[in-house]
C-alpha cells in the first residue's frame, strides 16, 4: 500500500456462520502524511476526525486553530481558523495561519502604549484613553480613570 494511503476501518475480516465481521470492508482513502504546522502563540490544532493512523491523516480530515489570549490571526480578534487535508494528499490552504498580537503595529500609534488587546495613551496626566479592536478594521474608545476601569465613551486620543 501507498504510503499517502490510510486504512479506514477494520484491517481484517473474519467469517462466522457465514456471514463477514465486520460488515463493512475496509477503505482505502488518500492521507496527508505530514502533521500540520504548530503554530507560535497558538494553541495545538484539534482535529475533525478521528482517521488519524500512524501520523497520517485521511482526506477531508479539518485541523482547527485557535490563538492563546491575548493574540487572533490577522491582527484581529479572529481566534479560530482552519485548514483541510485535500483529496489530493496535501492541506489546503498549504500553510498553517499566524497568529499575531492584536494589539500592536498599526493599532498603537503615535506614543500609545499596548496593555492586553488595547491601545492606551494618555490623554490628561493618568486619564487614559483606550483603543479596542472590534473587527473588520473598527475600534471603539473609551476613557478609563484608573486605567483598569473602563466606563466613558466620550474620549478622544
């Protein structure tokens, strides 16, 4: 057998009273024979299926993503992305995503300072004004007195 080739199901049949055991005969089905790419700042994938044999994963399988806090794929707050061993042999899309901080070049500019997934600067001697990012290139302001309170939208950096 190929090695890009997994066996799924039963690798061996056996006669009783006339009838197969299992049922089923087993498939040939084509694999990936590489693990998907581990991610930095990203959580191991998890993945769709269990037809994982010998380090190979069958046709179809889908290898989830997700990002630890604080970090989201494109510089957003996306957390989960997915990739898919084709029929081919090969995922799809061939490289595994990057999760990158989600505060950080370009949200923080201009002397702001990054804190978690905000952008902080000062706005008047330790009133601070901060920056979150909601998606799809918007953010939201709001104004915090200490910084770890956050109630004022009205705040202009």
């Amino acid at each position: 057998m190929s090695s890009n080739y997994i066996i799924v199901g039963s690798n061996s049949l056996v006669c009783v009273s006339g009838s197969w055991v299992p049922a089923a005969a087993p498939v040939c089905v084509a694999a990936c024979t590489t693990a998907p790419s581990q991610l930095t700042n990203g959580n191991a994938p998890t993945y769709s299926t269990t037809e994982i044999v010998s380090g190979r994963y069958a046709a179809n399988t889908i290898a989830t993503y997700t990002c630890q806090t604080g970090f989201g794929f494109n510089n957003d707050q996306i957390t989960t992305s997915t990739i898919q061993c084709s029929s081919t042999g090969t995922w799809n899309p061939t490289t595994a995503p990057q999760c990158v901080s989600v505060c950080g070049t370009p949200l923080c500019r201009n002397g702001q300072s990054c804190v978690g997934s905000a952008c902080l600067c000062d706005v008047n001697g330790g009133t601070f004004c901060e920056w979150k990012p909601l998606g799809g290139g918007r953010y939201y302001r709001v104004l915090s007195t200490p910084v770890t309170s956050f109630t004022d939208a009205v705040a202009a950096c």
